[in-house]
C-alpha cells in the first residue's frame, strides 16, 4: 500500500473516474479543490477533502502534508484570459509545494503531439506544464495521450453530438487528422501503475491505443455501432474559429473550449515510441471496442463522471426539453405527500391495465393505436396480475425492468420508437412523509430520435404532471384506506418477492 495521495482535478472527468478506483481499493486519498462542497458526496472514509488553489501557493502547503504521491490534472482551457501562463505559474506552485513536502514523485497526465511541429497553444501549454513540473521536482511521471474515449468523454461527447444530429456533415481539414485514442479504462490503469513506479529520475511515457484514425474514421465507427447512416463532406474553408462556433451550436462544447480544442485537432497526435508498452503490463484496447465499451457502460448506468463536471468548463444546463446525460434526454419531476412509502408504492404499482395511467388515458390509448400502425404491440396485452408486478412482467406496451417495492419501478419501452426509452418512479421517505419523483428518460438514435423527443415533449408537460398529480393524490387515498384496514392484516405484498411467494 502506497502513503496517502494527493489528487487534483477530482471534479473533472479523469480525474473523478481516478478517484472511483482509488477509494475502491481502499487508498488514502486527499484531494484539493477550489470548492470543497463539490466533492462532499463523491468521497468515502478513506479520502478527505482540502481546500486550495494552485494559483495561490499559500494555499497548498497544508494539502501536502504527509502525501508520497501527487497526482496533477490542471489545466486552463476552459478559463479566459492567457491560460497558457496560467498553467505555468500553477505548475511551479504544485511542484514547489511538493519538493517542500518531500513528495515521492508527481503523476501527469499531458498531451501527445511532437515539440518539432508547430503545435497549437493548447497542446504547447500541455506539454510546458510537464517541463516545468520536472524543471523543479526530480521525479515526474508524464503520460502523454491523444483522444480519450469514454461515456462523458469530452472527445466522446463532441464525437456522438455530431453523428447523432448530422446526417450530412461538412468536414473541415481537421477531421481527417490522424489521432490515436485511448480507452478511459487503459489510461486509468496507466494511471495506477504509475503509483508503483520506483524512485529515479523523470520520464514521459506517451500512451494509445493500437489504431491510428482520424475524427472522421471515429465518427463513422461511432454511426456503425449505432445504426445511423452519415454522409461526410469534406471543405477546405472552415477555420479553426468557424468550426469552433460550429460546434457550440450542434455539441455541448462550449464555444472558447471547442476553439482551443479545434486548434489542437489540427495536430497529429501519434505515439512516437513504445516505452510505455515496454514499461507497463497493459495493453491498450482497440478503436471499436473503446466506443462499444463506452455504449456498454452508458447502457449499465449513467457515466460516473462527466467531462462538464469540472468547475473550469463553465456554463449553466439547459432544461428546456428535459437534461442531457450522454446520449440520453431526460424529464424528471416530483413531488411530496404525507403518507408512508408503501402508500405512496400503492398507486405505482397499479399502474396500467384497467387502472390506466392516472391522466390522459384516451392520449395512451391513442399512442398504443398508433404503435399498431407502425407495426408495434399497442396497449393490448394489459398486465398480468392487477396487483402485483415482478421483473420481466409486460405492461401495456412496456416491460418492467426493475421492481423494488416501496422505492423503485422502472419500465423499458416497447413500442415502436426512433430510439429507446423507460419511465421510471422513485419513492424516497422525507420529513413530511414520502417523495415521488417520476422520470422519463429517452435514448434518441440519429436525427429523427431528437426529433421525435422535441416534438412530445411539450405533450410530456401535461401528461406526466397530470399524472404525478393524481398518483400523489391516490396516494393520500390510500393511507386512508390502509389506515382503516390496519386491523385486519390486509395490505400489498412486495413486488420483488411477487415469483418467490407464487411457487411456494
């Protein structure tokens, strides 16, 4: 077991997925951050949470205490102003506070590109912040990557956002610029081993996977594993500064970090050697399995962290036609009733077949009849047992996916639709009694999935508030009816258990 760690840029999307490992494996861990209360939900009992700043050298002295490694994930894209002097006074300040604290070694984590080449700020300030990290501590393991891909990825994000709202795509020069990606799992593990490295002097390891492509072959692999057809035309005009307006309007890119990350895409960023395949007992993954695993993963739960999480990257979330988490779009709304969880159950897992969906019920019967135009199952299969439901059960035109009595019951779509989608209920106890919150959540393919999505939407303004309206007020109906009952042992039986009770 390594001594305690010191981790920067917890917030952010390497980072936080570093932090998920090393409190997995029971490291201690201490992280320093401009706002603690960011971090207060993400930490267990081995990490603790300082404050600082490493543009205030002040700052840090206490964060360094007692640390043997320290692991550097700073940088200034998403800030205004001279951020490639930004990162330079930062980087003195972590690594002179680390020579001062007698810190083992230094982890970063900077870009690939060759120092020959005209590189863009970005990637040249990337690179600087290594060469100053090393200019005043004498152990600084740097790993040098290109694209990361991974679920919340900023890489990925841009990729999918693209392929997923554009048919037809003009592609600027920079799209057809080599690259070699890596797996958000294998730099992790590159990470992690670099906490074993024995004491000597610096090194730079670049790091990738064993496929050499370009954004446009990336976005291709992207449309083949889901389904989509895209048409991309290449044009010598757009400029790094058009195309980064560009990709503020169609990706969740803000407009001055997609420009300093266009100006690094105009780079070729290819590992030049093999020391760190020589070096480490890894072996990166390949292009298509990277993208199949980051699907996999979105598919599992949503990402663990996001690239948007970091406080650098700025900007507020757009709630208008529900959030965006990954490739998925979602409407959560809720409410509280003064009844206990197992009445505020009691409605939900009533749901459908003859009870209906407690608003609107001709517009459900008129959506079932439209799935029967297209081809799907409609409304007709009702539901198995008016009472209770298990996992697996079908319902109307939905299949229960998860079934938790009194906290949870999610179901997954299965009419005809552009993409995929659940709709999920949640019952937490509160002061006043219970909380039900009601999520809708859809996975749109292509353009014709976003479309569909923004099109219902206004619809999902009523009918979903309707019916969490009316499951609140059924709710009320039933503790009162539980309360009268109370006596005589009557009462719902656990849906989770529903198969278990039947065969016995």
């Amino acid at each position: 077991m390594t001594g305690r760690i010191l981790l920067t840029g917890a917030t952010g999307y390497v980072g936080g997925r570093l932090l998920t490992l090393l409190q997995e494996r029971r490291h201690l861990v201490r992280c320093l951050s401009r706002r603690p209360d960011a971090l207060a939900d993400r930490r267990n009992e081995t990490t603790e949470i300082v404050q600082g700043d490493v543009l205030d050298a002040s700052s840090l002295k206490a964060a360094f205490e007692g640390v043997d490694t320290a692991y550097y994930f700073v940088h200034s894209m998403g800030a205004e102003g001279d951020f490639e002097e930004q990162d330079r006074v930062a980087a003195e300040n972590f690594a002179q506070a680390a020579v001062e604290a007698e810190v083992k070694r230094i982890v970063y984590l900077g870009g690939l590109g060759n120092p020959d080449h005209d590189l863009s700020k970005h990637l040249r300030s990337r690179q600087e912040t290594g060469n100053v990290l090393r200019l005043h501590h004498p152990q600084v393991v740097e790993f040098r990557a290109s694209i990361v891909i991974g679920s919340g990825s900023l890489s990925f994000e841009m990729i999918r956002a693209l392929v997923e709202r554009l048919p037809i795509m003009i592609c600027p020069k920079w799209v057809s610029v080599k690259a070699q990606p890596i797996a958000i799992e294998d730099l992790l593990q590159y990470l992690m081993a670099a906490l074993e490295s024995p004491q000597g002097s610096s090194q730079v390891y670049e790091i990738g996977g064993p496929d050499q492509v370009s954004y446009g072959e990336l976005m291709q692999e992207y449309a083949r594993q889901r389904g989509l057809r895209r048409w991309m035309i290449s044009v010598p005009f757009l400029t790094p500064y058009l195309s980064s307006l560009w990709l503020g309007l169609v990706t969740p890119v803000y407009a001055r970090v997609g420009r300093k990350l266009v100006g690094s895409l105009r780079n070729p960023t290819l590992l030049s050697d093999n020391l760190a395949i020589q070096t480490f007992d890894i072996v990166p993954r390949s292009v298509p399995d990277a993208i199949q695993r980051a699907l996999t993963n979105e598919d599992r739960e949503f990402a663990e962290t996001r690239w948007s999480d970091a406080l650098s990257s700025g900007g507020s979330t757009k709630n208008w036609g529900g959030v965006r988490f990954g490739s998925r779009l979602v409407d959560s709304r809720k409410v509280t009733v003064s009844v206990s969880p197992e009445n505020a159950f009691a409605p939900i897992r009533r749901i459908g077949g003859k009870v209906g969906w407690y608003y609107g019920n001709w517009l459900w019967s008129l959506r079932g009849f439209l799935d029967l135009l297209v081809g799907g199952i409609g409304v007709r299969r009702g539901r198995r047992d008016p009472e209770h439901l298990r996992v697996g059960d079908a319902l109307d035109f939905w299949r229960v996916e998860a079934c938790d009595e009194p906290n949870l019951l999610r179901l997954q779509a299965e009419m005809k639709l552009p993409g995929r989608a659940w709709l999920e209920f949640e019952v937490t106890p509160s002061p006043e009694g219970s909380e039900i919150r009601q999520t809708a959540i859809f996975d749109p393919v292509g353009l014709s999935g976003l479309m569909y999505w923004y099109g219902i939407y206004p619809l999902h303004q009523f009918v979903f508030a309707g019916m969490l309206r009316n499951l609140s007020r059924e709710a009320n109906q039933f503790a009162i009816v539980s309360k009268s009952t109370q006596d005589d042992g009557s009462g719902g039986s656990d849906c989770s258990n529903v198969a278990t009770k039947e065969e016995s």
